[in-house]
C-alpha cells in the first residue's frame, strides 16, 4: 500500500527508535532487537494497509514492545528475588544448625543407643566385620583373610551395616556417615 522502501523507513527511524528504547532497556542490544521487530512489524502494517503517520504508529509500536519487555524483565527480577529468598532463609538455617552442633555432644547417649541397638541387631559374622574395619582399622584384605572370605564379601557386610545403620540413624546420618568415613 505504501511506496515507502524497507531500506527508507529504517534510514529514517532506526537510529531515533534505537535511541528511544534504549532510553527505557538501558542494552543497547535490547534495544536494537526492539526496534528491528518493531520496523518489520510497521513494514507488515503498511504492506497491507495504509498507515497515514507511520512516526506516530511506529512509536506505538516501539512502546509496546519496550513496555513488554520491561515487564519481561519485572516478573523474571521478582522470580529470582523469591528464589533468592528462599535459598538464603535455607543458608540461614544450614548456618544455624551448625553454629549450634557442639563436638562434645555429638556422639549423645540417644545417639550411641541407637547406634548399640542397631550394632546388636546385625548378624554377628557382619558385625564383627564392620567392628574391625571401622574400630580396629583393619583392611578388607587382612578382615578378608581373618575370615576366610573374598574382599568383595568383607565389602559386603560392610555395606549391610552401613545400609542398616543409615536406616537407623537417618535423622543424624551427616555427623554420622562424617564421623565413620575415614
């Protein structure tokens, strides 16, 4: 409809409208991606209509889309305000936790029951097994040859036990597994 060239109307609005919405989107990059859509989306109006004050209409545009993207920008700020929230009150809470873990009490009587009642239940044969590498510092080799079994079988009981006491000891099994790991 209009005799206007792609090539004259973005000559003689590109760099003003780049200008404009970067006033507003403070990126220039932003605000060159605005206005590129905006002249195409003018130059798609005007193959099919008339457009009587293509300034007036492309600054239209240009505030739409800026406003879009500003308000783009304010939910995507807000979510990440919230996440950040959130992941601070759990930093606070890990921070609390630990400044009130007293080494001294770490190994508690409830703890150690638990502990003694979970060691009682376990086969004898396993028990023994996991007494010797954890207490005694035995290796698998020389806990295997004591016993007469493979590695790979000392490797076993010594994981049912683990396994039984992480059952058992859920609550406290980081200063646990911290403390039987060496």
């Amino acid at each position: 409809m209009s005799t206007i060239s792609f090539n004259e109307l973005y000559t003689g609005y590109y760099k003003k409208s780049v200008l404009f919405v970067k006033s507003y989107v403070h990126d220039g990059s932003i605000a060159e991606d605005i206005v590129s859509e905006s002249l195409i989306s003018l130059w798609e109006k005007m193959k099919l209509t008339e457009v009587e004050n293509i300034p007036h209409y492309l600054l239209r545009v240009l505030k739409n889309k800026t406003l879009d993207h500003l308000k783009h920008l304010t939910i995507e700020r807000r979510a990440h305000q919230k996440i950040n929230h959130i992941l601070n009150r759990e930093l606070d809470i890990r921070i609390s936790f630990l400044m009130d873990c007293d080494p001294d009490e770490l190994l508690s009587n409830e703890i150690q029951e638990i502990f003694k009642n979970t060691m009682n239940e376990l086969p004898e044969k396993t028990r023994h097994i996991f007494e010797m590498n954890r207490f005694e510092n035995k290796s698998n080799k020389e806990i295997a040859d004591y016993f007469g079994i493979s590695v790979k079988g000392v490797d076993y009981h010594i994981s049912q036990a683990i396994r039984l006491l992480k059952h058992s000891l859920k609550d406290y099994l980081p200063l646990i597994l911290f403390l039987l790991h060496h």
